[in-house]
C-alpha cells in the first residue's frame, strides 16, 4: 500500500516538474496535456494504494481491473467522506477531459498555452494557472490521504 502511495508522490514530483519547468521553455498544449496525464496517474496511485489497504483490512474483497470502476468502488468505501468525494469526482472530471478530442488550442508558444474544452453549459481552459491549482490541490488529497492511512498524524498537516 505504501509504494502505492508514495509512487503516486513521485507522480506529483513530475507534474511539479512539468509545470514549472518543461512549460516554461515547451509551451505547447502536448505539455499541458502531459501534465493532465501525469495528475491522472497520480490518482490511479493513491486509489490502487486505498483499495490495497481495503484489502488488507478485509473491507473488499478482490480489487477492480479499470481504473474506473477502481474509484468508483472506492467511492462507495468513503461515501460518508465529502472531502473524499470532492477529490472522487475531481479525478473523474480530468479523466473526462483527457477522453475529449474536441478542444481548441490557445496560445501555442506563449505564457498561456492551454486547451479549451467546450459544451453547450460551461467552458474549461485547462492553461499554466490552472495546472497549478490542480496540482495544489493533488497535494492537498496527498496531505489528506497520509492522514485517512495513518502515514501521517494529523498535527503534522
């Protein structure tokens, strides 16, 4: 469980990389995309590292194969958790995003590259900005994650 999770801490060490430093001298939106990827891996870790623990404490009883179905039964393990939730339903939301092929492209070459995703309700820019405060908060469910698995006391946050 624990290489789980502090793999997933390496991913968040790339994407820290990918932002800071391969987006200031590549600003395409293959970087921005790159970085999206790295956060979803990041989750992937964190989820597989939970449900390993769920395992080892007879909560579960066999652990999915699709990264999906991974965390959405883990979903239902922390249902009474809405900061869980919240951080559930951010890794779907960028899982989604990396399905779409129908983005526009912003900015190639500049300060703010970035991606825009489209529909009828909303728009999302996925740019440098916002990939810093998707990585904070990736930091954020690290931090929190530390504490639910007892790798971390809770002063210490």
């Amino acid at each position: 469980m624990e290489e789980h999770i502090f793999e997933g801490r390496e991913e968040l060490k790339r994407v820290e990389h990918i932002i800071y430093v391969s987006l200031k001298y590549t600003r395409t939106t293959d970087v921005v995309n790159n970085a999206l990827v790295r956060l979803v891996s990041f989750y992937d870790f964190m989820v597989e590292g939970y449900l390993i623990d769920a395992l080892e404490k007879g909560n579960i009883s066999r652990i999915a194969k699709s990264p999906a179905l991974r965390a959405k039964d883990l979903g239902k393990l922390h249902s009474d958790d809405p900061k869980f939730q919240q951080h559930l339903g951010f890794y779907f939301f960028m899982r989604e995003l990396l399905k779409r092929d129908d983005f526009n492209r912003i900015n190639e070459y500049r300060r703010h590259v970035g991606k825009v995703y489209s529909n009828k309700d909303n728009t999302v820019i996925i740019n440098i900005d916002t990939l810093e405060a998707m990585e904070w908060y990736a930091h954020q469910f690290f931090q929190y994650s530390l504490i639910l698995l007892g790798l971390k006391k809770e002063e210490e946050y």
